[in-house]
C-alpha cells in the first residue's frame, strides 16, 4: 500500500491487489480528514484492506466518526463497507439497488479477491442528484458514467476531485450503449467546470485536469479515436482497452438487435487488432463467431 497525501486535508491510499495481468488497475482509496469527520472515498476489497486505512489514521490524526462514500456498485469499490459498522454509508440511489442486485454473485465470482471476512453492507443514506456537506466544504454528485449509479466527490476547500472510475488512464472502461455516451460525456464536461488542481482516479496515478481532457477526447470521438493508430505515442495498454470497449458496446448493441451497429463495431476490433499484432487469438476468434451469427 502506498500512502501519499494531497492538499492540505487529504490522503491517498493505493492498494496493488488488483494490479494483475486480470485487471491491471493499482485502486486508490481517498480519504478527506475533515475538522469533525473522516471522509472516506471508497472501501475497495474488504476489512484486512480497511484495516491498514484505519490504523494510519488513527495514528496520525485524532479519532473522528467516519462517513463512507461508495462511487458506484462494482465490487471493488465497497466490500470493505463492513470494516465500518454504525457508520453513515452514502451512495447514489441507483448504486443501493445494484448492490443488492448483483453484490452476491460478484462476491462469488472474486472470491479469489477478498481481504477479510467481507459482509456485504449497502449504503445506508442515499440521494439523487447530489448531497452537500457544507460545513466541511464537501460535495457528493450524481455522474453517470462508467455506470449509471456512478458518482464523484468534490473537496471544495483544497480544490481536489475523487472522479472514481469515470477517469482513467490511459482511457477509460466504457459499459454503456453509443446512445449512453452522451450522457457520460456530459459528466465529464462537469468535472472541467470545477477547475480542479488535483484529480483521483478510482484506478491509477493522481493526475490533474489534463488526465480529464484527454478522457473527454476519447469519449467525444468513440468508436473512432482521434488520431491514427501509434503505440509509440500511446502506448499497447490504450489500444487494449479501446478494443475491449468496443467488445463491451457491440455486445449491448447485439442484446438490443441492433446488428448493424455491433458489427461495425466488431469490425473495429479486427483492424485495431491486426495494426497492434493482438496476441489473443481465442477472442478474435470468437468476434469472427459473432460477427457471422448477425
């Protein structure tokens, strides 16, 4: 775990856990030390990964209560919520409802992940739009995404922005439809409007407003990227992930019957593919299946 502090209030946590040929994606925990509370941005893979945040500070700064704050539905951004019983537990609606749609089945299927024993333990205070915590400087707002329940904290006072998985680097994982897009870019044409000088992503190094314009710039362009292909400049790793998008559109395309659009998209991955020299021949294999069943 790596521990960096930022602004005059906050502090980093970046756990590796999930930094596997799987995924790839050092997680960081954002904790805001606030005058009464201690804000804590996300709880990733259960208690024993708590454990480590609340021993840090409870030995670096005086005992406040804690208030959680779950960024969106996916596993690893709230099987530690348990480590904090009693706790006000915040998330947007939509994030409670996944939670307890799909929260058991992930804890199966990652298993493998777990820190601790995890209880699945969903938001306990909810809103809609957004939720303001005046007297610490503190706002907590709806940005559809990376997910529909997909939210963002805004620490007003040292001018720093916890985006979540909404921004990554290189870019970002999508999960929604060409249609959802919008959406989505809206968001993140919020996030410029704040100026912030330090952004958090859910995933990866902090970074700063040049992290979201370059995000903004893919989604703006999706499914074509704004310049020709050049590993040199870019790096295997962006190629990868927009492949994968593609993969993840075309599927929601093809569940919604909309052949042509998912094929086009198919046929994307197979020229990026062939221009990288894609070594996963398995999946290429099963886009050509695809492709011939439309």
């Amino acid at each position: 775990m790596k521990i960096e502090h930022v602004g005059k209030r906050g502090i980093v946590f970046t756990f590796d856990d999930l930094s596997t040929p799987e995924y790839d994606c050092p997680t960081n925990v954002y904790v805001i030390n606030a005058d009464k509370n201690f804000y804590i941005c996300d709880t990733f893979l259960g208690p024993a990964s708590m454990k480590d945040v609340k021993n840090y500070l409870k030995e670096n700064f005086s005992e406040k209560p804690f208030i959680i704050f779950n960024s969106h539905s996916h596993w690893d951004h709230h099987w530690g919520n348990c480590a904090f019983p009693n706790s006000k537990i915040i998330a947007h609606e939509l994030c409670l409802e996944k939670i307890r749609q799909k929260a058991e089945e992930e804890l199966e299927r990652n298993k493998k992940f777990l820190r601790g024993k995890v209880v699945i333990t969903p938001p306990n205070l909810l809103f809609k739009h957004n939720l303001n915590f005046e007297e610490d400087g503190i706002k907590l707002f709806h940005t559809p995404g990376h997910t529909e329940d997909s939210s963002s904290c805004y620490d007003a006072q040292d001018n720093i922005l916890f985006a979540a998985d909404n921004i990554e680097e290189p870019i970002p994982y999508l999960n929604s439809t060409l249609e959802e897009l919008h959406t989505y870019i809206d968001s993140v044409k919020k996030y410029l409007e704040l100026k912030a000088i330090i952004v958090i992503p859910g995933h990866g190094k902090i970074s700063d407003n040049s992290l979201i314009e370059k995000n903004l710039e893919y989604l703006e362009n999706f499914p074509e990227l704004a310049e020709l292909v050049n590993i040199e400049k870019n790096g295997k790793p962006f190629y990868l992930v927009h492949i994968s998008n593609l993969s993840s559109v075309a599927n929601k395309m093809v569940e919604a019957e909309n052949n042509n659009q998912a094929k086009n998209l198919y046929q994307k991955i197979l020229e990026i593919a062939k221009e990288i020299n894609y070594e996963n021949k398995e999946a290429l294999s099963n886009i050509k299946q695809k492709m011939e069943l439309l």
